[in-house]
C-alpha cells in the first residue's frame, strides 16, 4: 500500500543534489545523495531481489540460526548488496543475500529494505518488507529521498523516513515523512503527522511538523522517534494504538534504544558538532556524550548493551563508508568494526 503525503507542500520534489556544508555529518550526507541517482540507476536494472553471486541457501540458514549481523556492503562490484555474517566480523565471513538495499532493519523474521528509485526528475523510494528467506512480501514506491528503516522487535511494525524536501537534517528547507507500516500485510498504519501531539500536558499543535528516526520498544506498540517544530529539536513517546505523541527532551535526533529499554543512542546539535553522539537515560533523562569527535549523520545501531555500531566515512584506509564500534558509557574510541558497510543490524 502506496502512503499518501497530507502536506499540501508536498507536490515536488527538489531535482538536483544540494551540497552541504555543516561539518563532517553533512559532508557525509551530500555523499549519500550523490549516490542516490546511482542507486536508482542500478534498482531500475537490477530490480529487487535479483540475486548477484550467492552462496547456497544453507549456508545462510546456518548463519540464521545463530545471533549475526545484516548489513549492506559498499563494494561497487556488489552494487549495494546486502550480507550476512556472525556476529564476530574478525572470525567469520561474509555470505550475501538476494536483497539489494541502501537502508535496511530486521527483527523476527521481518524486515524493511529501501531504495531510491527516481523517475524523470521526481525522487521516489522503493520500499520492500521481506521475511526470514529474505525474499519480498509486499513493495511499493513514494515520493522523496530514503533516511531511515527500523523494524519492532517483535517483527509486528516497520517504519521508515523519506526526505520530501531537502536532503539533509540541517536544511532550511527540511520536510520529511515517517510512515509505519504493519509487516504482516503491508498496510500503511499512518503518517506520525497524523498523531496527535503533547507537550507539557497540553495538545501541541504547529502550521508543520517534521518527524524521523523511529525506534521501537520491545513490546512494540511503544516507539520513539525525533519532532522538529520550527527549529527546535524534541524526543518524542508515541503510542501506536492510541495514535499519540508525548514530547519527553530536547535535542534528540535519530533515537535507538538500547537493548534493555533504559537508554536512548542519539546526535545532538551541539555548538561545536553537529550530530555528536551521545546516550540519554530513561530515568533520570542524563546525557552522556560518547567519544566520537566527529559528527554522525545515521541512526546507530546497538551491537549489545555497552557498545553501539554507526557507519561514517572512513578515510584510513581510503574506503568510502564503514561501520564503527564504540562504548555506550563515554569511554574508549571509535574502531573499524566493518569495513566497507553501512546500516548495520544486529539480529538477536
């Protein structure tokens, strides 16, 4: 089921590529979208779900069956190829998949995978839910530019963010879309725009609200995500069956909750850095700031409850885009946990 933009604005879509200039995280985004138009180009040729080279289907079975990571590698050769590997990327190797993605999530048995797909000169993402023998259930196409892909953990809701104007999070301009979608049938469960909003006890309403980055509870119907109103940047609690959204803190962007449900991974818009890492506390709402000194422009992943995994550009050696591990705690330094990847998830 194709989701309905309810903005008025929403009817085009900028042509070009828009060259950022804030910080790293921004140099990191122009990137992405650089690459749009050729991912596009290749999901027009290739199609979704065209096998590449594959190993034999029991040997993916056989990685299955165990906790592991499923990532999308960055080899040109593999054009965006999504792989599969143990959770200890030093002891095991990379097995691929049938799936072709840019951003994909996956929680039992289910998962979400997008593509930009432009036609002419409207951007449009393909959006693809597939389950555990990784081939497609449902697909569809919408207007905009791909961002963000979560999956509950109990499989039930996908969600995923589109840019519709704009390409970056910095942008002046900025609009965007997030859409949850019910797995099992595909069904679009609404625009988060059409939630209602609170705020210190009170409906909070605005001419235009952007929302992105979903990240689920474990008992699904809880999510987070981040509201943009006007410059300023909120936490938000929602609630799927009761189709509402509490504001809960200030300047939280691109929410991942932890494995246990007691923090939240997020980049904050400090003065210095524009996406700096940093780990707020559920229960007390304490920030930690992580030892990543530059800024990120992804929505990290948790590889356990002490370290998160985000990808960034790798410049030693000179690979394009890798998945870097770090403590949760502030400690320590970013290392190379994948290298030449990107949209890590960690399948438990």
């Amino acid at each position: 089921m194709n989701p309905s933009m309810s903005r008025p604005g929403r009817q085009k879509i900028f042509a070009g590529v828009v060259v950022c200039s804030v910080a790293l995280a921004i140099g990191y985004t122009t990137w992405v979208i650089l690459r749009a138009d050729r991912g596009a180009n290749q999901g027009q040729a290739q199609g979704q779900g065209t096998p590449l080279s594959l190993e034999g289907p029991n040997e993916l079975q056989a990685i299955q069956k165990e906790p592991h990571l499923l990532f999308v590698e960055m080899e040109e050769a593999y054009g965006d190829q999504v792989k599969l590997q143990g959770l200890d990327p030093v002891a095991s190797q990379r097995v691929p998949t049938p799936l072709t993605c840019e951003r994909i999530y996956y929680a039992a048995g289910n998962g979400i995978c997008l593509m930009n797909a432009s036609a002419g000169l409207e951007h449009q993402v393909s959006v693809t839910l597939f389950g555990s023998d990784l081939k497609p259930r449902h697909q569809f196409t919408t207007e905009g530019i791909l961002s963000r892909a979560r999956v509950s953990p109990d499989g039930k809701y996908a969600a995923f963010t589109v840019f519709i104007s704009g390409h970056s999070y910095a942008d002046a301009d900025l609009s965007t879309a997030t859409f949850l979608l019910d797995t099992a049938t595909g069904a679009n469960l609404g625009n988060l725009e059409e939630f209602e909003t609170w705020k210190d006890g009170q409906l909070y309403q605005a001419p235009e609200f952007n929302f992105w980055g979903v990240t689920f509870a474990q008992d699904s119907n809880r999510f987070y995500a981040t509201l943009q109103d006007l410059g300023k940047i909120y936490l938000v609690q929602g609630d799927v069956a009761a189709r509402k959204l509490t504001v809960l803190h200030e300047n939280v962007e691109c929410p991942s909750l932890s494995p246990d449900g007691t923090r939240i991974a997020f980049k904050k818009r400090t003065p210095r850095v524009f996406g700096q890492l940093t780990v707020l506390d559920l229960a007390t709402m304490q920030e930690t700031q992580l030892a990543e000194t530059y800024g990120i422009d992804d929505q990290v992943e948790w590889l356990d409850n002490e370290h998160i995994l985000y990808h960034k550009l790798d410049y030693d050696p000179p690979t394009l885009v890798s998945v870097f591990v770090l403590p949760a705690n502030g400690t320590g330094k970013p290392e190379v946990f994948l290298p030449n990847a990107l949209s890590p998830v960690v399948v438990r």
